[in-house]
C-alpha cells in the first residue's frame, strides 16, 4: 500500500555515476519517484556534471530536483564537505571552481596508483578509471579495483589500511578553503550547509565545535546537515540543537550512493526524514540571501 505522507519527504544529499553513486542522475530521480520522496537533492562530489540530466527526468515524472554539489575543501583533523543547493550549474563561478578541483583529484588519482604500486599493489590508473565507468573517479572506484584483484577483502579493509585519511595511500586533494567553497556557492545563487558534520572530527558539544561553525556562520554558512545516515540519533538531535541556536537551518540528506551500498534512498537514519517545509525554509533563506 502506498503511504500518502512520504510525498511529503525530501532527501537532500544523494550521489549519480557522474561522482561516485551506482545509479544514473535519471535512475536516481526515478528511484526518489519510487520512494514516494516529492523532492530530491543531486549533491554529487565536486560536480555538477547529473544535474541537467536529474531535472530533465524530474519534470518529466514529477519530482523536484534541487541542483547541488558537494565540495570537498581543506580541513583538519577531519573532513569537511560543504553542500550548495540551488547552484546555477552554468555559472561562471562555479565551472571554475569545479574544473581547478578536478585537476586536483587528477592528479590526486595518479599519485594514489604510484602509492599503491610502491606498497607493492599491482593496480593501474586505467583499470580505476574503467571501474569509474565515464564518470568522476574516486576511492571507491580504487577500493572495488583493490577487491576485486583479492588486494583486499572489502571496502573497509582498503580504506583502513590503504585509502582513508592516515593511511599510506592516502594523498591530499583538497585546495580549496571553507569560505572560498561557500563564496563560490552565493555566487552561482546557492545556498551552503554543512554536511555531516560529525566527520570533522571534533567533539560536537565543545567549544572548538560552536566556534568553527561561528565561524563558517560568518563565511557564508546557512545551514547544517544534522540528520543524515552518519549520525546516531543522539548527535543529529545535538546538530539541530547548535544550529537552532545559532540561527541556522536544520537540514538532513541520505547521503545515497546505490542500494546495497550505505543508506537507502530518503534514509537520514533512525527513521527520521526531511519534509517539504525544510525546504521551503531554504529557498525563503535563499531569497533574502545577499552575495
Ligand atoms: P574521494 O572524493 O575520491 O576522495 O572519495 C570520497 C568517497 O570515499 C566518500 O564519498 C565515501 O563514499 C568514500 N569514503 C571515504 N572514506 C571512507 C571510509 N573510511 N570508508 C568507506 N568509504 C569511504
Ligand atoms: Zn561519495
Ligand atoms: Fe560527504
Ligand atoms: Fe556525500
């Protein structure tokens, strides 16, 4: 039976083949339309690549694509991954940004392999950016590469002991600040927010916590991902707690990059979900916003 709230939920951070995700930009609208979601966000890595492609299908079945992007950007001791919603994919701005990031992770890609094979890994650049398919190539094309040859037995194997950050293959890409990230957003007439952020790696109810997101506030932060399929419950209703007091918008997103392959599709963890009025919020904020 169909349950007529869902067409009422949004899901606001998912991956396409054009970064890292297993289904096409239109596959995943329709997956969204099978959801019974009525509104989902393309926030592929570093991209805007599945954007046209996304909205074309959502007119066409009806549902509302937000064009997004999820950058990486420079940040210690953990991640830091800034969304921007509502981009103009064309935008001057923005193509720029995109195209110096993509030199980057190029490059970062190549010296990935030269690790790898100094570790005594019999891997090739060309089998990664086969594994990739046409789309943007990442570590989780080099860990399905590495499982496949027996290098590894699964995904948390290759990132623990040879992708993720500290580990010996592990080569920096990121050259691009918080504010530059979110100057680049406003600019190409989008709104930024924080993705999960309970990978940065700091303690969420410290001092060092509320005085970086103060500061990504002051940068031209809007919002903050507390729900999403990385945080417990405890520490998405301690995101929303912060972000309410410092008068910041409370949003969630699945992070979906393919069934079977991490969160489902429009599952923020915890059964919690995004509705329509989450979103409204954001496009109010988006109109009063000034670059
Ligand atoms: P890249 O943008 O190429 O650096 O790859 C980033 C992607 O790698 C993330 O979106 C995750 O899907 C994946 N990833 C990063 N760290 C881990 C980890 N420790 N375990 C599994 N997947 C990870
Ligand atoms: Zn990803
Ligand atoms: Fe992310
Ligand atoms: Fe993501």
């Amino acid at each position: 039976m169909t349950t007529l709230w869902n067409e009422f939920y949004c899901d606001l951070h998912t991956h396409t083949t054009c970064s890292d995700g297993v289904l096409k930009p239109a596959e995943l609208v329709q997956a969204a339309k099978n959801q019974k979601l009525r509104c989902v966000a393309i926030t592929d890595h570093d991209t805007v690549a599945g954007v046209k492609e996304a909205k074309q299908a959502g007119e066409q079945i009806g549902v509302e694509v937000i064009p997004g992007i999820e950058i990486s950007v420079i940040f210690e001791p953990g991640t830091m991954h800034i969304l921007g919603y509502f981009v103009d994919p064309d935008s001057s701005a923005l193509q720029t940004l995109i195209h110096e990031v993509q030199q980057a992770r190029n490059e970062r890609n190549l010296s990935v392999i030269k690790q790898l094979n100094l570790l005594g890994m019999d891997i090739s650049f060309e089998e990664v950016l086969k594994e990739a398919g046409g789309g943007q190539m990442g570590r989780p094309h080099f860990a399905k590469v590495l499982i496949q040859k027996g290098l590894v037995k699964d995904r948390d194997q290759a990132f623990r002991q040879l992708l993720g950050k500290g580990a010996p293959a592990y080569v920096n890409k990121r050259k691009i600040t918080p504010a530059q990230a979110m100057g680049v957003i406003k600019e190409s007439g989008g709104l930024a927010v924080l993705a999960h952020p309970i990978q940065l790696g700091i303690k969420p109810n410290s001092e060092e916590f509320r005085n970086l997101i103060s500061q990504l506030k002051q940068d031209g932060l809007s919002g903050i991902e507390a729900y999403s399929s990385c945080h417990t419950q405890k520490q998405a209703k301690l995101f929303k707690k912060i972000a309410i007091e410092m008068e910041l918008l409370v949003t969630g997103g699945s992070d979906f990059h393919g069934t079977n392959y991490g969160a489902e599709l429009g599952n923020m963890g915890d059964g919690f979900c995004i509705t329509d009025d989450v979103v409204s919020r954001m496009k109010e904020v988006l109109k009063k916003q000034t670059v």
